[in-house]
C-alpha cells in the first residue's frame, strides 16, 4: 500500500463496513486491535475479528449491552447490560468462552471499566452504586455510595488508585481506593437538563475517559434540553483538569446540530475525537484541538454513532444506530480503499461515451 503514515483528521474516510441487522447500542476496541465488540437491541454481542473478518455473535444477555471493556492483552472481555449483569468472556482460545457472569447491580448496569493492573473491574449502575470488583474471584472488593441519582459513567485514572464516576444530574464524585473514601466532588452540571414535556431529568455521562498520562478525562453527553425524548438538546464534551478538578473545556458541536454525544476519546497526537447521534439520525465525528472548543474538523456519517473507539493510532471504529460496525481511517486515502474505488458520476459518464 502507498497510504501516507501522516495521521490527519481531514483524510477520514471509511475503510470497512461490517453489517448486523440490529441497531448497534455500544462499542469496544481491545488494545492489540484483533477485536471489536458492539453491543445491539437483539441483545446480543457481536464480535469482530479484524485480522480475518470472522464474526463471532455472543448470546446470553437479557437485556441491551450498553458497556464493554477488554483486558490490555486482549484476551478478557466484559459486557455489561442493563439488566444489572457483566459477564467475562475468555478470548484466548479458538472461540470465545464464558467465564463467569456478575450480577452487579440492581436494575441497570450502565459502565463497566477494567482496572490498570487488569486485575479489577468497577461498575456503576441505577442502584446509586459504584461498586469494585476482583476479576478471578468475581468477589466484590469495595462498594461506595453518595450519589442521589443513576450513575451512569466510571473509569479508574491511570494511577489505578482513583476512580471518577458521574451521575444522572452530572454530579462527579472522585474515589480513593486506598482509603475507600470519596475525595472531592465535582460539577458537571451543564451536563443535564429538564425536559419540560416529559418532567423529566436528562443527562448522565453516555462515554467517560481519561487521556493516557492522567491529567485530564472527558465526558461526553448532552446540555440545552428541550426536548431530550426528540433529540432536541445540544450535544456536549466536557474535558476536566485532574489537578483542580475543575472543567476546562467545553466542546461543541456545529449550532445546527441537535442530538447527543456518544463517544470521546484523546489520540495520542493531542487532539480529541468526539463521536454523536443527531436527531435525524444521522451522525457526525467531531475533532478538537488543544486550543479552539469548536471542532476543527467535522465529518458527517449516513447513520447515527452510538459508540466510538480508536483502532490502533489511525483507525477509528464506530457502532451505528443502523446495525453497521464501521471503520474510518485518518490518514490519506489509498487507491484501494472503498470510498475512492467508487467511480464518480462525471467518470461513468466519460467511460460510457467511450463504450
């Protein structure tokens, strides 16, 4: 191939498409890029081996999987569901195998996150709970409670001795697993809203992530609700300082944009990916950089992303709401990638004159 190593967000285009005939609800990379996991409404799982395209679909949850982690290795997976469960699936073998299935809240469980050291998992879920889990015991290690409302997002910080986790009203809570007590408690209240028509609270953190050196993690979500039940709310990032515990950053999407953010991640290279759902159904990828809150590059998709992760540096996987699995790539087209295979109007034409 003579694809250009140059890493450049104005170069995405889509690579691959694999189908599923289900709306996709979530999606996962495993760190050595052989796999990615969605979750779909059939509530099952699908499992995509990118090296030869094999499919594996994964049954046993009964409800939607919203949550998935792997293992660093790649050889563990976690699937959480809202009906409270997380299952361990074994990924080392020929064909994926269940190792042990948690019930780890009440109602839903909505993130689930492994630990640095890969030995624990954290949860939260609609019981107020954040719960830590040991991964070969599958025994609950600690359990911390103050929030008022459903938690929706946690991820352990970098050091492993922290967790971050926030709820419906974008409440954030900061936890020391040294001392199993909370640490500081931080605002992320513009991350919700009260839908008039409906009386109800919107909000909750739909991705949360931490850059790699721990100095920073970003929520994606929702602000501006009018009318969060038609999609009329404004979606939102929001990049918090570790040190201060404050929010630094508030990214957003174009004025026209109505919907909500599925997905953030920090590359490596400093920018931040942002992926979302417009009311429509169609969906967009948005890309910051360190200096400007409005996306320096935005690249539209057919159908609305319901989950975002990085394949390697320049990959980008993203789980859609009409069943496809897609990857995008971020550096200069190929002659033999999809999209510039695909003859222009103005060249069917000439090659017809010719005929």
């Amino acid at each position: 191939m003579n694809r250009s190593a140059t890493i450049d967000p104005a170069n995405i285009h889509q690579v691959n498409e694999f189908k599923h005939p289900n709306p996709l609800t979530t999606l996962k990379a495993d760190p050595t890029g052989r796999f990615v996991a969605a979750g779909a409404q059939d509530l099952d799982i699908q499992l995509w081996n990118l090296n030869d395209g094999h499919l594996e679909t994964l049954t046993g949850h009964k409800s939607w999987v919203r949550s998935i982690d792997f293992s660093a290795d790649g050889s563990r997976m976690y699937t959480a569901c809202w009906a409270g469960t997380v299952k361990i699936w074994d990924l080392a073998g020929p064909s994926p195998e269940l190792i042990r299935s948690l019930q780890t809240h009440q109602g839903s469980t909505r993130c689930v996150r492994v630990s640095p050291d890969g030995k624990a998992i954290a949860t939260c879920g609609n019981d107020l709970l954040v719960k830590v889990w040991d991964i070969e015991s599958g025994q609950r290690r600690q359990q911390f409670d103050g929030h008022q409302r459903h938690v929706y997002g946690v991820d352990f910080h970098p050091d492993g001795e922290h967790l971050v986790s926030q709820d419906l009203m974008g409440v954030s809570f900061v936890w020391n697993l040294k001392t199993n007590q909370q640490q500081r408690t931080i605002d992320a209240s513009m991350m919700t809203g009260y839908d008039k028509k409906f009386a109800a609270d919107m909000g909750g953190a739909r991705d949360l992530r931490f850059n790699a050196d721990g100095t920073q993690w970003a929520s994606a979500g929702i602000t501006k609700v009018v009318n969060s039940f038609a999609g009329i709310q404004d979606p939102i990032i929001v990049v918090f300082d570790w040190e201060t515990g404050q929010a630094t950053r508030q990214l957003k999407a174009a004025d026209k944009f109505k919907g909500v953010a599925w997905g953030v991640q920090f590359h490596p290279q400093g920018f931040i990916i942002g992926a979302g759902a417009e009311k429509s159904g169609k969906g967009e990828l948005w890309f910051y950089n360190v200096e400007q809150d409005e996306a320096f590059h935005t690249f539209a998709m057919k159908s609305a992303a319901r989950g975002l992760d990085l394949v390697g540096k320049d990959r980008l996987a993203v789980a859609h709401a009409d069943g496809a699995m897609r990857l995008y790539q971020m550096t200069e087209p190929a002659s033999s990638d999809s999209d510039e295979e695909k003859p222009t109007e103005t060249a069917k034409a000439e090659q017809k004159e010719k005929q």
